[in-house]
C-alpha cells in the first residue's frame, strides 16, 4: 500500500470520529438554546409555573413521526440542560428553567 492510501485511510478513520462524537454533540448544543426558548415561551421559569413535557412541545416523537423527519434532538438537549442543574423537576414530573442556575452557566447569555 502506498503513502497516498495510507493518508486516505486516516482521512476516512478521522471523518468518521468527528462524525460520531463532534457531530451529534454539536447538533445538541446547537438544540439548546430551542429549549430554553420553549420554557420562556411557556413561562416555565420557576416550580409553580412549572409545565410538562407535552406543554413545553418537547415532547418525543413517535417512532413512525422519526421515520420520516430529521432526528430532534432538544430531547437530547433537555437532558444535558437537567444534569447541569438549569432545568428542574417538580414533584409532579412537571420541569421549569431555574434562571439563578442558568445565570450562572455558560448558557447565560441567551
């Protein structure tokens, strides 16, 4: 195998890499902001304004809706925005941003 072929090869091993972890992680922190907007919107901004998944329009799409549309990943973006503490969930599964924890985050300036 020749020095061209060699270099093709790790050109494709690369593409691929960025294409499994850079891209899906992009396309997520891209969907964030989406999110936040959707709590503002529905001014789910504290516990008892809290909304539901439904209310909020974040809710997941049926398996027949994902056959034929891109893939939505403010689902994806919802759950990172949970593990970072800026959405909270009440008791009765209902989820509002917490804007203390958001000032506080990188996501600050949206």
């Amino acid at each position: 195998m020749d020095m061209q072929g060699i270099l093709f090869i790790i050109l494709i091993v690369i593409l691929f890499i960025l294409s499994v972890i850079f891209l899906p992680y992009w396309l997520v922190m891209r969907a964030v902001p989406k999110v936040i907007k959707a709590f503002r919107h529905n001014n789910a901004t504290s516990a008892s304004t809290a909304r539901t998944i439904e209310e909020l329009g974040l809710k997941p799409k049926s398996i027949f809706q994902r056959m034929f549309t891109r893939r939505d990943y403010r689902q994806n973006a919802l759950q990172f925005l949970i593990r970072s503490d800026v959405v909270d969930i009440t008791e009765e599964g209902k989820f509002f941003l917490n804007e203390e924890k958001l000032m506080l985050s990188k996501w600050r300036n949206l």
